[in-house]
C-alpha cells in the first residue's frame, strides 16, 4: 500500500491550527522552495509519492520546482481544463522563463453535432507543434506539459501530418497565388472576404491575410508580382499593419487528415 505524504498544509484538528500557506504571499522565493521541498519524499522509478493538502497557489509554486530539478518535460494531468487553465497561470507566474506548455479538451461531448471552436484547435496544433519541434532537436529540455485528463482520452495526429501539412512563407519567396488559395483549402483554410479567426484566408489582388493555427495574430503579405514584398501582421479587429516580419509559418487547420 503506498505511503501517503502530508505536508505544508497541515491542519491540526484541535486549537492550535497552522497553515504554512498563509505566509506564502509574501516569502521570498528561495524561502517558498524550501517550505515545499524540506518534507519532499525522494522520487524513484517506480515508486508512487503522494502528496496532497496543498492550499492557494501551492500547487503551481510546487510544480515549478519539480520542474527545473528535472531534465526533461514534466507531464501534469489535470481534472478538468479550469485546473488546467489555473495551474498555467501559477506556473508561469513563478517560473516565467520556464517552457510551459497546455494541452486544451476540445470541450466538446461525444455526440454533439458542432466541431472544436477554432480558437481550441488552434492552441492544441501550436501545443503539438511546440512537441514535435522539441523531438526535432534531439535535446532534453526541462518544460511543463499541462494535460486535462479529458484530453488524455482523445487521438492524437500522427506526428508526419503536421510536418507534412505545415506551410513556410519568407520575405523574398515566389507565390502562385492559384496553387495557394489550393493549397489553403487542401490544408482546412476557409476562405473568406475578411480576416477575423484563426483558420482563414482572403486573397484581394495583391494583398492575402492568413490567420495561422497556432499564431497569436494574422498576417498580411503584399505582393510585388509574384514576390513577397513584405510580410506583416495585423490586428483582426482594426485591421491595421502592427509588425514587420520576416518569416511565418502555417500549420494545417484541422488536427487530422480529410483524405
């Protein structure tokens, strides 16, 4: 039967009642560190440790640390994506420089007859681009892969499909604008007359706004023949030009392949 730790947040039933973390609000960090980890139970492979009563921003602060004393990615599974989407936050609020990464549930019941909105499909592409990128490397890196447990359940792409189906435009590069509005299309891109969500594209003479999958803002590519002049983003809603840039990337719209 595995041993259960308590610790941090202890309790004692009678008058005297201590909450270690009452404090935490205002402990530099180093002391935090040590709060969390002067009890911890030395991890082994195969053995189990539980640890529990944690209170407040606890579990963050406790993640983050297990995080940067281990050398590859650390795998958090949640009980629903609000946990999740908490967790995210108090990680990167201690350990801003840290690789964190969140795994969104499409939010969606088996037989509802709707798709993942865009926006969801969009943050699970980058989060797998984000994976795959760090396979490629062929280096251990020490991150936080935060998973809600209702996303654990569901099929992954292989990983050849988002490699296969990505899109890389350059300042400088040749377009074939009908090769591209089909390209788009083969790659789950809808097309529309106006740039607002993630997954569409509108091609006006010379000027073509993409959404990416995966990318915080659109993009607009002007033309100079068939040369890309210059490459910008924009703002969906003013639809003005906010950056230059030299480079983007275009993951597919859609996780799985159609064909």
């Amino acid at each position: 039967m595995a041993q259960r730790h308590r610790y941090l947040c202890h309790c004692d039933p009678d008058a005297n009642r201590y909450n270690a973390c009452s404090n935490l609000s205002y402990r530099p960090r180093y002391l935090m560190k040590l709060l969390l980890t002067s009890q911890m139970p030395e991890a082994s492979p195969g053995k189990t440790r539980y640890i529990d009563n944690l209170c407040g921003g606890a579990s963050g602060l406790l993640i983050a640390e297990l995080a940067v004393s281990h050398a590859q990615l650390t795998l958090v599974v949640t009980r629903n994506v609000e946990t999740a989407m908490q967790l995210e936050a108090e990680v990167g609020f201690y350990l801003p420089e840290l690789d964190l990464l969140n795994f969104p549930d499409w939010e969606t019941l088996p037989y509802d007859n709707f798709s993942p909105h865009q926006d969801i499909t969009s943050q699970r592409l980058a989060c797998l681009n984000r994976l795959l990128q760090r396979l490629q490397g062929g280096r251990s890196k020490q991150g936080v892969l935060i998973v809600p447990a209702t996303a654990l359940l569901q099929r992954l792409p292989p990983r050849s499909f988002i490699a296969a189906n990505s899109l890389v435009m350059e300042q400088g590069q040749q377009l074939d604008l009908e090769q591209l509005r089909s390209d788009m299309a083969g790659h789950g891109y809808r097309a529309v007359d106006t740039v607002y969500e993630h997954g569409e594209f509108a091609i006006r003479g010379s000027i073509i706004d993409i959404y990416p999958m995966g990318s915080e803002r659109p993009y607009r590519i002007d033309l100079f023949d068939d040369e890309i002049d210059t490459l910008r983003s924009f703002d969906p809603e003013t639809q003005r030009s906010v950056d230059q840039i030299d480079t983007i990337r275009l993951l597919p719209a859609r996780e799985f392949p159609l064909d």
